[in-house]
C-alpha cells in the first residue's frame, strides 16, 4: 500500500522511479493480485497516469484493463476505472493546457494515437461486445463512462465499429435504451453515441429509426423547450439530420407516422424577434434544414410531392411563410427561411398557388414575391440572401404555368398598373441596372418564367420598352440585344461578363424551340453580324464563356429556323458560319460552356450556391438546355442542304406514313368499339340467360316443394279414409247425401276434361299454323329484308314458348283433375261399409231381446245392464260418424275451390288463344303482303270441324 500512496501523492522516500516503471509494476499487481482492493487500487492509479503517460499505459495496460472488464463483473468501481482509463487513452480531446502553438501538432499526434489504439481495442470484436453488454448495468459509474468510451470508438473507427454492433444480437436496441435514461448527463452523451452511430450507415439509421427514435427525440425536444432550447435540442436535431438525410425508407416512415405535423409548433415566432440567443438560432437553422431533407429536389419525386402536401396541410409551410414576412428575424435564419419555402413549394401547384397568394404585412400590403424581388435586385443586400431569393422565384415558377402568365402579364402594355409596383417591372430594373449581379439574377429571373412554355415566350415579344423622352419604345428583345454589344464596345472588364452571360443565357431560354422569336431576332440586322464578330475574335480566358454562349445562340438560329427571312436561312446561315468563323472553329467555341469548371458546379443541383459575387455564372436549369442542345446543333451546322433536302424528304415521308397509321388507328378504335358493343351485347344476353336459368331452378324447387306437400296430404288422407272405413253407426243418410255431391263434382269434373281435350286439340292446330307461317316467312325473307322477318320471327318464338308453357300447365291441371276423381271415387266407396254395420248392430239387439224372455229374472238385469252398455257404444258411434261428415263436408269445400280455379284457368287458356288468333291474323296480313300464299279460315275451321267429328267418333267407340 505504500507504493500506491507514493505513486498517487504521497512523497516519495527514495529515487523516484519513471512514468514506465510505475506503470509496467501497476500492470503487474493488476494481472496478479488475488485481492479485489489490491486490483481496485492498482486500476485506479492507471486511471490517474493514463492522461499523462497516454502511450505507456495504452501500451501496456489495454489487455490488463479489459482482462478486468471480462472478470470482475461483480464490482462496478473497478470497472468504472477501467472504462475511464481505455476512454483517456482511445479519446482524441485536446488537453485544456495545451499551448495554442502547438494546436495543430498536438492534435494530429492524439488523433493518430487514438486511432492506433482503436485499432488494438476492436481487433477483437469481441470487446465491443463486452462493452455493449456493459452498457446494460444502471451503475452510473459503469454506464456512463462505457457510453463515452463507445463513443470515442466510433469517431475513431466509425466504420468497423458500426459493422461490429450491427452484428452484435440487440445490439442498437441496447443503445436506444440509454435515451430512456432517466439521468440526463447519461441521456445526452447517449445523443452523441447514436450521432456517431448512424453517420453513413443506411441499416443502422433504419433500425434506429424503427426501434421508435423519432417519437424519443421528438418527446426530448419538446420537454426541452423546441426552439428555445439548449444544447440537447441541437443534439436531438443533428441526430434526426442524420436518420433522415439520403434515406427515403427512413423519410417515409417520418411523413406516415405524422411527424411532420409535429414540426409545426417549432416554428411559431412572437412579435418581438430581437435578441435572439446564439443557441436558438443554432436550433431554428437545423430545424430548417430538418424540413428542407424532407422535401429536397434530390429525393424521388413521389415522396417529395407527398410530403410537400402533408406540410401545407397540416399548416408548416403557412407557419414558414409567416417567419419569411416577420420583422427582427436574424438574416441567416430569413436566408434559411427562404431557402426552405423554396423547397416546399417546387413544383406542387397548390403551394406554389398558396405562396402566390402571401402579402407582406405592409400598409398597402404587397405581394410576399414583389417584396423579395426588391431584396434580389438591392446591391445593398447579403450576397446570401440575394441568391436565396432567386431560388425562391425559380422554385416558385417551376412546372408552373399559371405563375409563369403572371409574371410575364405584369410586363404586358395593358396590365401595367402606374400606382404600384410590380415583379415584372423590379426585373426590368435589375436586368438594366449598373450592377452586374442584378443583371444576371434578374435575366436568370425571366428566364425562368419563359422556361418550356412556347406562350409566354410569344407573349414577351410584344414588351415595349421606352429607352428616353422623344424616343420610340423598343421591344426587350432588341433592348437586351442593344445592351449586348453597346457593353462589347464600351467596357469588357471581367465584372461586365457577368452582366452579358446573363443577358445570353436569357436570350438562349427565350428563342429555343420558338421560330416566332427567332425570326424576330433575326429581323434586327446587326445581331448575327456582332454574334459572327464574337464568335471569330481571339479574347482572353474570361471571354471565351461569352463566345461560347454567342456561339449557342446563332446555333439555335439555325436550328429552330423556319426559313421566313430570305436573308437569314438555315442554309444562309451556315455558309456565313463556314465563310467568317469555320464550322471546327464553330464546334470548338461552343465546347467552351461544358468545359468551364463553373458549369459542372451548377449542374449538380437546382439551389445557386456560390462562394463569391463573381463566380456567380450559370443556371442550373441553363445546363441542362446547354447539354440537350450542343449535339443537335453540331449536327445541323455540318449538314449540307442536300442532307437537309432528304431530312426533309424523309419527314414527309413520315408525315404520310403517320397519316396512314392514323387512319388505321381510328378504324381499329372503330372496330374496338363495335367489338365492345357486341361484348356488351353477349354479356346482356348471358345475364339474361343465367337469370332465366335460376328462375327456372327456383320454378322446379317451387314444384318439387308443391309435389311434397301433395304426396304428405296424400298419406294424411289416406289415413283418415282407413279409419273412416273401421268406424261404424247411424251415418247412412248423411254419406247418402255426400254421395251424392260427389257424383256432382266428378261430373263437372268429366266436362272439364272433356273442355281440356278440346282446348289442347286446338292448341296442337295453333302450333302447326305457326310452324308453318315462320317456315313461309323464312322463304320470303331474303325478298323482302331482313329487319322485319327477324321481328316477326322473335315475335312467333315468344308466342311458341308461350303455348308450350300454357301446354305445360294444361297437363297440370290434367293431373290435379284425375286425382280429384280418384279420391272422389275413394269417398264414394268409404261409405258402404256403415250401413252393413247398422244392420249388424240390429240383428244382435233382435236375438239379445229373444234370449231375455227365456231366462229367468237374474238374466233381464244382466240384459239391461248390456243394453245399457249397448247405448253408451252407440253414442260413440254417432259421435264418430259426426266428426266424418264434418271431414267429409270440408274436403267437398276443397274440391269445389279447385273446381272454380279450373274454371278460371279455362278462361284465361280462352283469352291467350283469343290473343293468339289475333297474332296469327297479323301474320297471316304480313305474309300476304310480302307475296305468299296462305290458307283461308274457312279452310282452317273446316278442318277443325273435321277433326273435332273425327274425336267425337272416337269417344263413342271408346265408350
């Protein structure tokens, strides 16, 4: 113990021993001591010797303290030291008395030293593991000298270290829980550790961000105060910058959980915006930059257009516009702002319409983009600021023809208004300033709103200009043209460039793809010859950008010439290139746009982000009709008009062949849509058929139905007629009378039958007159046309299902009437039986009454006693007979029913022939009056009469 108090702070006794003895005899109590306290003690001095002695201790102590992490798990002190001591020897942090001389030295000499130990430490992943697991224990002095040692494991080795836990088995689930820590020093270096975990990893930010990060972090900002908070604000903020930025799963999964609408309350501003804190400013830029990763141009159209949409309506971008027209906001955060705004609206109708719409809190009010176009043409503004503006008002115009019309309509003769201002008229101004950067925004401005739309192009050549009093107006073209080379002649210092590259790049946006424009600038007769003169001179460096634009812009008078002017032809104009310039040379100055090293900076991406005033040159969108034009123009200046000649005879010959293939399109969409008309027809005709088909079906159970009830009743009767037969007494005279009505009903039943004979007879004749009016009205249909013959043969098809289902119901009938005969005929027969029993019952009384005489005064008692058990029976019997007569009485009241429904049914059989009669007289007039020969009814009823005396005949010989 006396060695650890000398070499912790006591005095030493003796020759003092050096940093590397000291530590080589701690690593060896370290490795050997039994003790815990021994070990404890022997760390803990590590821990004091490992800022001073970096490389000594790294060097010999690393595989001693993480021997200790593996096996004293027990106690949380040692392993507190320990994580300590490897955190002081890996961690790359200045000391804070260091010299500033030595900054720079110093720092690179720790960084390469932190990294040589990182090294040492992950070459076994399994000691990341290990520190992931102790990263589970809530000891304070274990956990958070672990997040801390994790943490300088990644800024060290931020790669292997990533692929180490995204291996290890819940191993960023582990890290998620320290933001539940409940200690805020622990919760916040757990901010920092998932900032270094998830820097350029796409699975991790993914697992982070579905392991619920952005509700956490969201949660954390808004206890900490959102805007107005501290340090863990921006921390929270850098962290959801790094789950969101180039990860569109991740973005998705932001907009359907409704994190946006989340985001609204950060930017709600008091009217009071002076003395911001540095902290706040901080926030409400990242903020910012959150909503711009949201919404970038560089994401895939679908999720930008869908999170632009979730941001107006759940109010964002209102909120944003509000900070945009707010009075105190600190210029970086307007910048920023503005910046944001741009992004929101580019190319979604709705908000740029909404944007349209926002007026400055001004007395009059005026329009939120006239106040920030005066912003863009003040020299006196930020740089920044200027060229955020101009984003604005290129954002604002994309894909948007609406706002394109009114930008130019306020440059129109009959839509300026005197009393104020407005855009078209602040970027007259600035495309004519004195300051160069004003030109270029303001020409790269109007560029813009002629940007693919052939209209407004037409529209700005009637702008009128009025240069000076006594005067006339000329039109901006000739004026823009005017200021091109008066600036050649007067000044062609480098600040000039500037102003005549934008005034090119206008002219380039304003004739591409528009012959009108061209042939208006054509018509001016010094322009091609001051762009020949340009484009053939030997300048400098700084001029061949220009060339190279005035080479672009005689080539696209070429290319989109429609050869109105004799003077200035297609083929006029390249003899005049191959006489003065040359076509190489030609080819040579237009390479020079795509070889400027400016060029490729704006290519990459829509925002005008530049370093300086000066390199401020070309427009994003430029680049891109720069890369579609170049080829197509190359290739026009070396055709000769012969090839020129075939082009042309090739696009007739196209002309022709695309007229051919249009009139074959539009009868292949006539016979389509036949085709679908007749499918139509045949999906009717099937429904139709599927409907009959299942009124069938149910026709068919409904008789199946009707069959069963029948054959119950059936049995039900023939069980009452068998105890009607056992039953015996006094009912003669009433089953007399029944017989009677039954004799009756099977009578009227015979007539019936004998109607029903005859009604079929005629029917089966009715039938054969129809066959043969179709068979003699198919011979005439092909004289006398095909549309009246289908009808007339439709007409005969119902009439034909008509009699066969009245045949059918015929035969029905036919059925229900024997049925009635034969139970008829079964009651008839049931009463017989009773009578035979009375006189039974007589003849027994007759020979009791004989017997009682011969007996003696004992046998009269047993005879009356029998008689009196004889009476009892009797009125059994009569009671019985009784109930018959009441059955017998109801089925009569069945019988007549049905009776009068044949009757019914015979009169409407009557009707349908009579209509039938009335149908085959039409078609007997039709036949007639297409020529054919038919019989006469005379003729029709002699043979009815034939055959009805022919079954009369018949009968009687049955009979």
């Amino acid at each position: 113990m006396n060695f650890f108090r000398g070499v912790i702070g006591g005095q030493p006794a003796g020759p003092q021993p050096s940093g590397a003895e000291t530590i080589q005899k701690l690593c060896d109590r370290v490795a050997s001591s039994t003790l815990l306290e021994d070990r404890r003690d022997a760390v803990r001095a590590l821990k004091s010797l490992s800022k001073k002695y970096r490389m000594e201790v790294g060097t010999q102590a690393m595989d001693h303290l993480v021997h200790i992490l593996q096996t004293d798990r027990s106690d949380s002190e040692i392993l507190g030291y320990a994580l300590d001591t490897l955190y002081n020897i890996i961690c790359n942090d200045e000391e804070e008395e260091q010299d500033e001389s030595e900054d720079e030295n110093a720092q690179k000499q720790a960084d390469d030293l932190g990294a040589q130990f990182t090294d040492k430490f992950i070459q076994d992943s399994e000691n990341v593991t290990l520190l992931l697991t102790l990263l589970e224990e809530f000891d304070f002095h274990v956990r958070w000298p672990g997040v801390k040692l994790l943490t300088a494991l990644l800024k060290n080795q931020c790669a292997q270290v990533q692929g180490v836990i995204l291996v290890s088995p819940m191993g960023v689930s582990r890290l998620m829980d320290l933001l539940a820590d409940s200690r805020e020093v622990i919760r916040n270096d757990g901010l920092l550790l998932l900032q270094q975990l998830t820097k350029g990893n796409a699975a991790i930010q993914k697992i982070v961000a579905f392991e619920n990060a952005f509700e956490r972090l969201l949660d954390i900002i808004t206890e900490e105060g959102s805007s107005d908070g501290g340090i863990v604000v921006e921390d929270c903020l850098l962290l959801l910058l790094n789950l969101l930025k180039n990860n569109s799963s991740n973005q998705n999964f932001f907009k359907e959980g409704s994190y946006i609408q989340r985001m609204k309350p950060w930017f709600e501003v008091g009217d009071d915006n002076s003395g911001w804190s540095a902290q706040k400013v901080t926030n409400l830029h990242l903020m910012l930059q959150l909503v711009r990763v949201m919404v970038s141009p560089v994401n895939s159209p679908g999720a930008t257009s869908s999170c632009q949409k979730s941001m107006y309506q759940c109010g964002l971008l209102q909120q944003l516009c509000t900070i945009l027209m707010a009075t105190g906001v600190p210029a970086d955060i307007l910048t920023e702002t503005i910046n944001t705004v741009s992004e929101v609206i580019r190319g979604s109708q709705v908000n740029q319409d909404y944007f349209a719409s926002v007026n400055a809190p001004s007395n009059p009010p005026r329009p939120a983009i006239v106040v920030l176009l005066m912003s863009m043409v003040n020299e006196r503004q930020p740089f920044v600021l200027r060229c955020a503006v101009l984003y604005c008002f290129q954002c604002f115009l994309y894909k948007n023809q609406k706002g394109q019309g009114e930008i130019v309509a306020t440059l129109l003769p009959s839509t300026i208004d005197a009393n104020s201002i407005s855009a078209g008229q602040l970027l007259c101004g600035g495309l004519f300033s004195a300051d160069s950067l004003s030109n270029w925004c303001a020409a790269v401005a109007l560029a813009h709103a002629l940007q693919d739309n052939l209209t407004q192009k037409e529209q700005l050549l009637r702008v009128q200009l009025a240069t000076s009093l006594g005067k006339p107006p000329v039109s901006l073209l000739q004026q823009c043209t005017n200021i091109l080379s008066q600036g050649d002649k007067i000044n062609r210092r480098g600040s000039k460039v500037q102003t005549r590259v934008g005034l090119l790049m206008l002219l380039c946006t304003w004739i591409s793809n528009c012959p009108i424009a061209v042939t208006h600038f054509l018509h001016n007769q010094d322009n091609v010859p001051f762009l020949t003169g340009q484009i053939s001179e030997n300048l400098g460096e700084d001029e061949r950008l220009v060339q190279g634009l005035c080479a672009l812009l005689l080539g696209i008078c070429i290319y989109y010439n429609d050869n109105s002017l004799e003077n200035y032809t297609k083929e006029k104009l390249k003899q005049l290139i191959e006489k003065r310039i040359g076509k190489e040379n030609f080819v040579e100055k237009l390479g020079f746009i795509t070889k400027h090293e400016l060029y490729s900076r704006a290519a990459q991406k829509p925002q005008p982000v530049f370093p300086s005033p000066e390199q401020m040159l070309f427009d994003h969108e430029f680049t891109k009709l720069v890369k579609e034009l170049e080829g197509v123009i190359t290739k026009a200046v070396h055709k000769s008009s012969e090839e020129e000649k075939k082009e042309e005879e090739v696009k007739k010959t196209l002309e022709q062949h695309d007229s051919i293939v249009t009139q074959y399109k539009e009868l292949i969409r006539e016979q389509d849509s036949q085709i679908q008309e007749l499918k139509e027809h045949v999906a009717s005709a099937s429904s139709q058929n599927e409907q009959m088909q299942t009124t069938i079906t149910q026709q068919l159970a409904q008789i199946q139905q009707h069959k069963d009830q029948y054959n119950i009743l059936k049995l039900k009767l023939g069980k009452d007629n068998q105890s009607q037969a056992n039953t015996q007494g006094d009912g003669s005279h009433v089953n007399g009378l029944q017989t009677e009505e039954l004799t009756q009903l099977r009578e009227e039943v015979e007539e019936l039958r004998k109607q029903h004979t005859l009604l079929q007879t005629q029917l089966g004749d009715k039938d054969t007159l129809i066959n043969t009016l179709v068979k003699a009205l198919q011979t005439a249909e092909g004289t006398a046309g095909g549309s009246d013959n289908t009808e007339l043969l439709k007409e005969l098809e119902a009439l034909r299902s008509q009699v066969q289902s009245q045949l059918a119901e015929i035969n029905r009938l036919q059925t229900e009437r024997q049925e009635l005969l034969r139970r008829a005929e079964a009651g008839s027969l049931d009463a017989a039986p009773g009578s035979e029993g009375s006189t039974d019952t007589a003849k027994v009384a007759e020979l009791e009454s004989r017997l009682a005489a011969q007996t003696s005064e004992t046998e009269r008692l047993q005879e009356a006693r029998s008689l009196l058990e004889g009476r009892a029976g009797l009125e059994q019997q009569l009671a019985s007979a009784t109930s018959t007569v009441a059955i017998l009485q109801t089925e009569k009241a069945k019988l007549q029913t049905e009776v009068q429904e044949s009757k019914k049914e015979q009169d409407d059989l009557l009707m349908l022939l009579a209509d039938q009669d009335q149908k085959i007289h039409s078609l007997k007039q039709r036949l007639k009056d297409l020529g054919e020969t038919v019989e006469d009814e005379d003729d029709l009823d002699a043979r009815d009469q034939t055959d009805d005396d022919d079954e009369e005949d018949d009968e009687e010989n049955e009979d």
